[in-house]
C-alpha cells in the first residue's frame, strides 16, 4: 500500500499517466489501422485488433478517472498491475528477444528469411 503522501501523488500520477498512454494506444487502431498497422505489422484478425484496442481504451479511462478523483481504490490497483504484467508479458513474447517475431525480423536483417 501507499505509506505517504508523496507516494500517494506519484501514484496517482502514475496512474493518469498509463491510463492516457492506455486511451491513446487503444483507440488507435480504431481511429486509423492503416497507420497502426504500418508501424506494428500487419495483422490478420482486424476485429482481434479492434476489440482489444477497445478493451485497453476502457481500462486506461478508468484508470484516468481513478486519477483525476485522487483515489485508486484497490481493484484499481489491481486492474492497472494485471493490465501491464499481461500486455508487458504479451509484447516481449513476441518483439523481445526469443519471441518469434524477434527472431523472424532477425533473419530477415540477415537476409536469411523473406518478406511477407
């Protein structure tokens, strides 16, 4: 738990500040796919990446609302860790070192493996 005050207000700032980040990462591919698939890669299942933006906009409001009402109450708290261990685990499976599009955009740079 949060012991002071200066503890409480990064914490909450912390929080408005993923839950921004998360609001304008998770619209994107619902504002503009063609721009979010230029920078992430082309993806197969569009609605997948539409519905997950949606799910990642609603958790980053609610974490912004927390924020702006001072309070994080503890399933908030819980949302915003269980949020960013399973997006953080779910991204360096797959870009980080020994995940498959690692190792994929890897021997492609060395030119052992072809453009899709």
């Amino acid at each position: 738990m949060v012991s002071t005050k200066r503890d409480r207000e990064q914490a909450i700032f912390l929080a408005g500040a993923l839950g921004l980040f998360y609001v304008l990462a998770g619209i994107w591919p619902l504002v503009n796919l063609r721009t979010f698939e230029a920078i992430t890669g082309p993806k197969s299942e569009r609605w997948l990446v539409k519905t997950t933006g949606l799910l990642i906009a609603v958790i980053g409001t609610t974490l912004v609302i927390s924020a702006q009402r001072s309070r994080i109450p503890p399933e908030v708290a819980l949302l915003d860790g269980g949020a960013a261990a399973g997006l953080g685990t779910s991204a360096s499976r797959s870009h980080f070192a020994g995940g498959p599009l690692w190792n994929e955009r890897l021997c492609r740079s060395a030119g052992g493996a072809p453009e899709r």
